[in-house]
C-alpha cells in the first residue's frame, strides 16, 4: 500500500513488462482467460437479452410491452453507472467481476425457472433485465480499467481492438443463439445465458494477476469519490465534447433495436431471422473494431468521430426504404462498422490519459454520458414504432442524426480535436506528458 503523494506504482515490473512484449496476446495466459472470460458473459448477456423482446412480442405482438423490458434493461446504464465506477476503484476489481458473474447467473436461472413453468409476468422479466443490467454495467468497467494491467503497454492497442471486436463478436454469435433457442424453446436462451456467465466465472477465478495499483491509503467517501471522476472528465474538452455528440447517436441506434424485429414480425418471419440480421451487422461491427487500430495510427481521433457522424447520418435514413432482412443488416454493418471503429481509438485514448486510480470513475462518466438515456431511446423507439410504423420511425431518427452530424461537423471543440498536429498516438503522448506535468 503506497501513501498519498507517492508516485503510483509501474502497472508491472520493467523485466516482465519487456519479457511480455514480445509474447503475443494469444498467448498470454491472464490476457486470454480475461478476454475469454469476459466474451462468455458478454454471449450470456446478449443471448438472454435477445429472448426478452421476442419474449414478449411474440406474446403480445406489442413493440411498447417489450420496450418496457428493453428500458428496464438500459435503465442501469443511467442509474448505476457512477455507483459503480467508484466501486470499481475502490473494491477489488477481480472479486467484483466474479461477483457480478454469479449474480447474473442466478438471474438468468431464476427466468428459466419462471418461462419453464409457464409463469411469466412483465414485472418478474423488467426486474430481472434490471439486474443483469446493472451487474453487467459494473462488470465491463473493472474489465475496462484491468485490461491495463495484464498488458504491456506496447500491446493496450490491439488489446482493447480484441475487446472491441470480442464485443462485437459477442453480439454476432449472442443474437442467434437467443432467437435460434427461443425458436426451439422459450426459456432455452436464459439457459443458454445462465450457463455461459458460470464458465466466465470460472475463468476470471484462474487469472493470476491483479487488476490494479495498490490503493492510496487514506480516508475515501462514496460522493467525493465520483465527484473526482467527474471534475477531471469535465477538464478534458474534447473528450467531454465528443462524449455528449456520442450520447445522442445512442439514443438514436437504441431507439432503431426494435425496428429489424418489429418489420419481420408484420411479414410474418420467423424470430430466428431476428438474429441473421443482428449476425450480418455484427460482422460490420466486429470488422470496425479489428480495424480501428489501424485507423487510429493514422487519423486523428476527431477526424473519424466526422466521418462516423456522417456517414450514419446516411445510413439510417436508408434503413426506411427496405423490408428486405439481408439488406437490413447491410445497412446496420456499415452503421457497426464505424461504431466499432470509433469505439477501439476512443477507447485506447481514454485509457491512455487517465490515471489508474480514476479509470473506474472516469469510464462510469463516460459511460453514463454516453449511454445513460439509451434506455428512452429503447422506450421512444417502441412508442414510435406503434405510432409511426417502422419507415417513419427510420425518417425521423435519420433527420435526428443529420443534426448531429452537422454538429460534430461545426463545432469547433471536435475540429480542433485532441489539439495535437499528428496523428492519433501523438495526441495520446502529449497527453501523458501533459497530465504528468500536473
């Protein structure tokens, strides 16, 4: 335990830091049973998160009754987000993902249970979403904030694109799975989500090393801690400025989740075609996320947020001139695509510039920003949907993101961007150098 006003400790030592370097990331024991890990809850979660729409849709035939679930499922992300990133710093961070594991495990259970006897109430599904949710929102910020450290430094970049793309991947292989077991059984998929967050369990239990500094021995209250968090976000101008723009294309891509489900319903396709579109615009994602390192070596943060706004703002519009699933999920990739990408460079750069005593804090911060009204856009997506129908609701949320588009484009904040002249891993030193300084 090191004393206020020490310099922190090296994430690890200098010999096995450089002996690590040269070991690739496949074989890296801890960094494979994290990744690993992390990609079996984040199936378990996607799988059963799927089954709750369908679940209640195929039931009811109503978009509002499964937004109800789907917002209930968002509502952490604008709850629970602080809370959270100040635990993750406080507590063990190893300990809390074996924690959140098991609970999302009884969780998923106590579903299984209820579909399986043929008991399903609304109230028992938007209660149990909202536990999941919660857990899982606690769960990818201490994986977020260890990553760091089972890394060398020289490998934080494709680590966080392998995060990224193992998300995405998470998402291609979860959204199948859910609607192909719930096409066999309905409470196949919590099964399916209950056994998956077991096996994540069970790998975080074998990593070795631990997920961060030793803590700053002095007196810590809950407020003061989040309040830190959020004063040194606040500093950083770019990062807050393009946080918020990112905020809004959340609520848009939220309040979209319903549409491919909504429009294969009035056609009369099966639940399973659910996830061939989830499946194909997860390709993209997974695609963006693979690249993003590539891209972020050789562009500037801000000049791929534009180009992301923009070419959303053309792509969702163009989601109301079909009824076609193959074309749907085309149209979704490209829109993942750039989501992925964007996500890994924004990503390497917050982590680079915040200091491992703040990652939980500061990435709740960033996090409740940028995806805490994300379950209003799940509601106001169902509520649009009933009232618009699918085509109205892809024509508003387009001229929605063409407003933002436009806003990343003139706002002076995201041109001058990390305010460095060279590309992204430039901007990321001055940073460091900036933040050492202080």
């Amino acid at each position: 335990m090191r004393i206020a006003g020490e310099p922190p400790r090296p994430v690890a030592d200098a010999g096995d830091t450089k002996k690590r370097a040269g070991v690739p990331l496949r074989r890296q024991r801890d960094f494979v049973l994290l990744w690993s890990g992390a990609g079996l809850t984040l199936l378990g979660a996607r799988a059963g998160s799927v089954a709750y729409p369908l679940l209640l849709i195929w039931s009811t035939g109503s978009a509002s009754a499964a937004a109800v679930a789907g917002f209930a499922a968002q509502l952490p992300q604008l709850l629970v987000q602080l809370p959270a990133g100040a635990l993750v710093d406080r507590w063990d961070r190893r300990r809390l993902m074996i924690g959140c594991s098991a609970g999302c495990a009884v969780s998923a259970t106590s579903v299984l249970v209820a579909v399986a006897c043929g008991q399903v109430w609304l109230a028992h599904l938007a209660v149990a979403a909202f536990v999941e949710g919660s857990l899982m929102v606690c769960y990818r910020l201490a994986e977020r904030a260890g990553v760091r450290h089972v890394v060398p430094p020289g490998q934080l970049t494709a680590a966080l694109a392998g995060n990224e793309a193992r998300g995405r991947a998470a998402g291609i292989i979860g959204q199948p799975v859910g609607s192909g077991t719930f096409t066999l059984a309905r409470w196949a998929p919590f099964g399916v989500a209950a056994v998956a967050h077991v096996c994540a369990l069970v790998a975080v239990l074998l990593i070795r090393k631990p997920f961060q500094e030793e803590p700053v021995d002095r007196p810590r209250r809950f407020v003061p801690e989040i309040a830190e968090g959020v004063r040194w976000l606040w500093r950083q101008v770019f990062l807050r400025q393009t946080t918020l723009l990112i905020s809004g294309s959340n609520v848009i891509f939220q309040a979209l989740t319903l549409l491919p489900a909504l429009v294969l319903y009035e056609e009369g396709a099966s639940a399973a075609t659910v996830g061939v579109i989830a499946a194909v615009s997860g390709v993209g994602g997974a695609c963006g996320a693979l690249c993003g390192g590539w891209f972020a070596r050789r562009f500037r943060l801000s000049a791929m947020v534009r180009l992301g706004f923009a070419g959303w703002a053309l792509l969702v519009p163009c989601l109301a001139l079909t009824r076609s699933p193959l074309v749907l999920g085309m149209l979704l990739a490209g829109v993942n695509f750039a989501g992925g990408a964007i996500n890994v460079a924004g990503g390497v750069y917050q982590v680079r510039i915040t200091p491992d005593a703040l990652q939980g804090r500061v990435n709740s911060v960033l996090q409740l920003i940028g995806s805490g009204a994300n379950s209003l856009g799940v509601l106001a997506g169902g509520l649009l949907l009933d009232a618009s129908g699918a085509a109205g609701t892809a024509l508003g949320l387009g001229a929605a993101m063409a407003l933002l588009a436009l806003t990343a484009a003139l706002s002076p904040t995201v041109r001058r961007g990390e305010t460095a002249v060279g590309p992204f891993e430039k901007s990321v030193c001055h940073h460091e150098s900036t933040m050492k300084k202080e």
